[in-house]
C-alpha cells in the first residue's frame, strides 16, 4: 500500500491549512511506533516545510491557487499506480484520477450558502469538488454535522462517509509577560471579547457587531477584538459603527502571528464565535486550549463540539448574544466555562485522527 496525501494546503492559515498541519503532526507521532506509517505514507508539501518521521516530496507551488490546482490535476495523479490511495486532505482530488481515493471534507458551505462565494469559485468548486465526493472510495467528515450536511447534497455518497474528528490548536504556549507584551503592543488597556476569523460574509460580523453595539447599550463595559485577514466583501461591514470605533471600544487587529493570537486568547474574557455555519471550528478549540471561554451559536457543527463546555446564543438573535456578553462578565459564571473548555479540548487528539486514519486507508 502507498498513501500519496496531498497536503499542499498546509502553508494556507484558513482551516483547512491547519487541518492539513495537525494530520502530519499525528502521523509524525505514530511513525515513532509503527514503521509502516512511515514506509506508505507520502506526503507532498510546499517547499521550505520541513516535517519529521514522514516520507514528504517539497512541491513549488509557491502560494497560488493557480498552480495549486494544476499540480493536484496533473503531476499528482501522475504519481499514482494502481496500488496507490490518494487522500485530498482539502476537498478535491483529481478529476480524471480512477484509482482509489480517500477525501476530507471540511463542510458544505459552497452548498449552503453559496453567495458567500465569488462566482468563480462557485463554479470551480460546483464541478471538482462535486465530482470528487462522488468519485471517492471513502469520504471523511469532520464531524456528524458535516457528514449530515454531505448527505442532503449528495444522498447516494452516505455509505461512504466517515466521521473522524480532527485534533486541537497549534498555538505556542506563552507567558504571561509575553501576554502583556502583545497588550500593550496593540494598546489593549481594558478586557475585551475576542473574534478570530476571515472577515467575509459567513463569519456573521455584521450580526456581531450590532449585538456588540445592544450590549454597550445595556451599560456593557468590555471592548471588543477582532482579529482575521480581510476576506472578500468586508469593506463594508465597519461603515454603520463608527460610533463604536470612535469610541475605542473596537479594536480591528488584522492578521496576526500565533504567537500574538495566542497571547490574546489568554488575556481575553471570552472568545466570541458568530459564525453562521462551520464545519468544526478550530478557534473553539484554540481558545479552550488556552483557558478561555467560549460563546458560540447554538447551531451547526459548534453546538456539537461545544456540547456543555460553551455558553450557547440564539442563532440571529441579537439580544441573546447581548446576554450572554453580559453573563460572562461575571467572573463565577466566567470561571465555569473557562474549566469546561479545558475539559473538552482533552477530547480532541491529533495522534488519534491520524490512527483513524490509519485504519481506513487498510480497508481499502
């Protein structure tokens, strides 16, 4: 058996960039204790990665999508045989590939709501990651809502779906001094709510910002940070709160390094999850790994990592966010979260994903 696993994503700060990290890092760890782990498995990465314990093949596809795709579609599958697995850690395999294949799919956004989207993704994603799913031999869903959500898009694929759940955050540890050091770098001065995602439509910042503004109404003190790289139409979206900017209530940080973004997790009240539809929701568990609490929606795939370790919202209802701002100023309620989010991100274990897989590249 020969597993080429296309994890070309890994230089890409989004999910599935993450997602292809934590994979590598669990392999690395079980190859330790089974040599076949590392006989079979190739992995291709970016150039200038370095990964330890793994057979991996450096591949110049610099960071454009472009050339991403035209390698995936072209010199991948010319790698494969007739024995070889492919597994699309992000997705896609190639389209005109025959041979057995195995992919991840993080979520159905592209379906759900696909005016998020640039009308030439929509196309692109419509037609390869459409004829991926149906050309797998095993699908892999990040969790039961995203193997649900593949179900209703594709009906005839439930059989071939598996759901494995990924590991946690990649976040350094840091120190409190450190902490201190990126608060005042960034002129924190008070404690503050923090949001962590790509400002793009369907991370609902619109929804975040007006229940913001209703809990400054009510007498809410805390500031608010938000941190994410711009993502398409979000030029907008600050306009109507300006009030709030002027204010210094609003901090927009931009893209920050882990180590910072770490640093602000630590130091902040709570993390603030708006988002109106994930696949996982890596942040959840980046904030639990650094003893932060969480507010997420009640709904899609956080209310099924969250179960009772995070304080719930009403999806779209503003006062109910408002609430729950205001809840976790108080520092019991505050305390209680902060101990359930620690004990659930024990749950999610790298080591155990990359074993899951394991086992299902054997069924082929």
């Amino acid at each position: 058996m020969t597993v080429l696993l296309n994890a070309t994503m890994i230089g890409n700060k989004s999910g599935t960039g993450r997602y292809c990290m934590g994979v590598i890092n669990g392999f690395s760890t079980i190859s330790g204790r089974n040599k076949d782990v590392y006989e079979e498995l190739i992995f291709f990465i970016p150039d200038g990665f370095t990964v330890k314990n793994l057979k991996c093949r450096e591949i110049n596809v610099s960071d454009s999508h472009i050339s991403r795709i035209m390698w995936e579609q072209t010199t991948l599958q010319l790698n494969s045989s007739s024995s070889t697995i492919i597994h699309g850690l992000s997705f896609t395999l190639p389209i005109f590939y025959s041979g057995k294949g195995v992919l991840t799919v993080h979520d159905m956004a592209y379906k759900r709501y696909p005016e998020t989207l640039l009308k030439r993704k929509r196309m692109y994603y419509n037609f390869v990651i459409d004829r991926s799913i149906r050309s797998a031999d095993i699908i892999i869903a990040i969790t039961e809502f995203t193997a649900a959500e593949i179900s209703h898009f594709f009906p005839d694929v439930r059989s071939k779906i598996k759901v494995i759940y990924p590991g946690g955050g990649f976040l350094p540890n840091v120190t409190k001094e450190e902490s201190e050091e990126t608060k005042i770098l960034y002129k924190l001065n008070n404690p503050y709510y923090l949001t962590v995602g790509t400002l793009e439509p369907r991370k609902n910042l619109e929804f975040m910002l007006s229940s913001y503004r209703s809990y400054l109404k009510e007498g809410g003190e805390i500031d608010l940070v938000i941190v994410g790289r711009r993502g398409w139409l979000d030029s907008n979206i600050f306009e109507p709160y300006q009030d709030i900017i002027n204010q210094n209530k609003l901090h927009l940080l931009g893209y920050l390094s882990d180590k910072e973004l770490a640093s602000l997790y630590a130091e902040s009240q709570a993390l603030v999850f708006p988002s109106k539809y994930e696949g996982f929701g890596l942040p959840l568990l980046e904030c639990w790994q650094m003893g932060t609490a969480a507010i997420i929606p009640n709904a899609h795939a956080l209310a099924e990592i969250g179960r009772k370790a995070a304080l719930y919202f009403e999806p779209g209802n503003e006062e109910s966010l408002a609430e729950c701002l205001t809840q976790l100023e108080d520092p019991v309620d505050l305390n209680i979260y902060e101990e359930r989010g620690k004990e659930r991100a024990k749950d999610f274990s790298w080591e155990k994903c990359a074993a899951e897989l394991w086992e299902t590249y054997k069924s082929l």
